[in-house]
C-alpha cells in the first residue's frame, strides 16, 4: 500500500512538473502570431548576420530571419528568408538595409519604406515576394573609400608629373628670372619715387598760388595787348580815310590828320614795345608774373650800390 502512495506522489509530480514546464515555455516564447516569409536579396557582404538575427521595420522588431542560403539561379545573390508578422504593412517600395547593432559586430535587418510604389506586397507562402537590400553605411563608406583613394592616387601620380625634374628645372629658372627682373626695377622704382617727390615739391600749395596769381596777371596783359592792337587799327583806318578824301577841305586837313595819327601810331608804337620788351627781359612772366621791382630810396632793403 504504501509502495503505491509513493508511485502516485511521484507520478503526479511529473505531472504537475510538465505542466508547468509547458506553461514556462509558453510564458518566455510568446504567443505564435501569424507571420509571412519574404526573401531578401542581395549582392553584398552580409557578414555578422546570422539566422534567428531580428527583422526590424523602421526600428520596430517584427520578425526574425529563418534562413540564409545563395541562389541557385544566380550564385552572386544572396537568398535571405525573412518571417514577418502579417500585420506589419509591406509595399513594392519597401527595401531592406543591413543594420549593425552596438559594438558588438552582430547585423539585423532593417525594413525600410521609399515611397517609390505604394502598391501593398501580398504575401505568397508558395512563392515568397522578394525584397531588395539597398547598400548600408558601412557598404557606402567603403565605396566611398575606395573611390577616394583611387583620386588620391590620381592626384598622386598628377603631383608627380607636375615635378618631374624638367619642371622643377623650369620652375628654378623661372624664379631667378623673376629674382632679377625685380633687382633691375629697384632703381626704375627708385626713381619713380624721386620724380613723385618731385613733382610734389612742383605742386605744393604755394607754387599753385603763385601759379594761379601769375595766369590771372596774363589775362590783363593780352587785354592791354589787343587795346594796342585796336588803337594802330584805328589810326590806320583814319590814314585810308584821309588820302582817300578827294575834296579840298580833306586835302587842306591832311597834314594835320597825318599829325595826329603819327602822334597816335608814335604813342601806340612805344606801348606795344615796352610791352614786347617786357615779354623780351622776362618771358616767364606770363606764367609767374612780372618780376618784382628793386626797393627804391627810403623803402626796405634799399641799398645804394643797387642790391638789396
């Protein structure tokens, strides 16, 4: 009697130990929720992902990869099946990107959507739908890597030409050519500056004084000039006239008309020459203006030996 209490406590201890192991698993594995294989293709280096890897859906885990194999069609691709949850909302334009987790070197999937077809990607468990894989941030930057290199090298092997020993031949004579075109325009420039210095010292503020008083002195000068000029005019005109008139009264009054016009004509004669003789002794005064006079007696600076 009391081996057969001892082989029901026990036989209901396995019981009740199954019991809750299959209560266990159900409790840690989840609900089955209902899913739908899709493949994943790909020509790249899928290192790091395994099988059981997680499939994320713009970051939300919603399935798990359950096969990784090549094509049998075409070795260079890459057949990854994917089980994804029938909910998850899938289109013609969703792509896939291999997606690195941490430092750790292990890979997952992730589902992206472009946007390109909004068509929904219906599920077929005979024949399941294919999904792109578009290259990850590592598969870029490789590319990109390389690309920049081979330009490294290119602008390597440009630099190279560039210095061959011709051209750095080249590049020597032309640096002393320049060496010495610049030793011969250090005196042209040197006299440049004296001739600016100059032409300064020309134009300070008092020679244009003296310039401008002197080109208001000729203005009266030329005046006086076409005065003289007018006068002899006139006592030529007078001259015509009178050996022009005929009459008796015009020949009695010749003699004195001719008197008085030589009288003119003398006096005009005598201001135009001392006008000419002025221009003569100092022509530059038409520019500077008539040369000062020497101070007289009881002035400043007289002397009687006739300096100052």
């Amino acid at each position: 009697m009391e081996n057969k209490s001892h082989a029901f406590a026990a036989g209901l201890f396995a019981m009740l130990l199954g019991i809750a192991a299959a209560i266990a698993f159900y409790w840690l594995g989840g609900g089955k929720d209902d899913t739908h294989d899709y493949v994943v293709v790909t020509k790249q280096n899928i290192g790091g992902l395994n099988p059981q890897a997680q499939v994320r859906y713009r970051g939300i885990r919603v399935g798990k990869v359950t096969d990784i194999r090549l094509d049998p069609d075409d070795y260079s691709n890459i057949l990854i099946t994917v089980s994804i949850s029938e909910d998850v909302p899938l289109t013609r334009g969703t792509v896939a990107k291999l997606n690195y987790q941490g430092v750790t070197g292990l890979a997952h999937i992730l589902l992206l959507e472009t946007g390109k077809d909004m068509e929904p990607l219906e599920p077929n468990d005979d024949k399941p739908p294919r999904i792109a894989m578009i290259p990850s941030l590592f598969d870029e930057l490789g590319e990109t890597g390389v690309a920049t290199l081979k330009q490294v090298r290119q602008l390597m092997a440009s630099a190279n030409e560039v210095l061959s020993e011709e051209n750095r031949r080249h590049f020597t004579a032309t640096l002393a050519n320049l060496e010495e075109t610049s030793s011969s325009l250090k005196p042209t420039l040197n006299n440049l500056n004296a001739s600016l210095v100059q032409v300064n010292k020309v134009l300070a503020d008092g020679n244009v004084r003296q310039l401008s008083q002197a080109m208001g002195e000729v203005g009266p000068l030329l005046a006086d000039t076409r005065t003289l000029v007018g006068k002899m005019q006139a006592a030529t005109d007078k001259l015509d006239l009178a050996i022009g008139d005929a009459s008796a009264g015009g020949t009695s009054a010749l003699m004195p008309r001719l008197n008085e016009l030589a009288t003119d004509f003398s006096l005009t004669s005598r201001q135009l020459s001392r006008v000419l003789r002025i221009l003569e002794d100092s022509p530059q005064g038409l520019v500077f203006g008539a040369p000062a006079l020497p101070p007289g007696p009881g002035e400043s600076g007289f002397d009687a030996k006739g300096g100052k």
